[in-house]
C-alpha cells in the first residue's frame, strides 16, 4: 500500500482547485515519486467542458519547490 502524507494547505489547495469545477464531483489524486528526492502530488478533474472541448485539467499540489 503506498502511503501519501498531505497537509491541511494541500488539502486546502484540492478543495479549491475542484470547487473551480461546479460540474465535477471527484478529484483525481496521482503521487510520482520516480526522483528519489519526494513525492510530486497532482489532483486532475477529468471530463470538464472548456470552451466546448472535454478535457482533464491537473494542477500540482505538491512539487519541489516545497522540498
């Protein structure tokens, strides 16, 4: 099982970031830890309409500028 440690600003940033998506109900969440060094987070909202497109908008929550 892998294990994804958040703060309450992370968790903050998620809610923000879907509440910008009236019509999505679930936030996708992906963790890469491939650099050895720490855990890039993502959240993505898969299947909002943008300017008529379907599309998957991701932001990231977590990089390494906080490391």
């Amino acid at each position: 099982m892998n294990e994804i440690y958040l703060s309450r600003k992370d968790l903050q940033a998620i809610q923000k970031f879907l509440d910008s998506f009236p019509d999505r109900d679930v936030v996708l969440i992906t963790s890469d830890s491939s650099s050895g060094i720490g855990s890039i987070v993502k959240a993505s909202v898969i299947g909002t309409i943008v300017d008529g497109h379907v599309v998957t908008v991701s932001k990231d929550i977590v990089d390494e500028s906080g490391w």
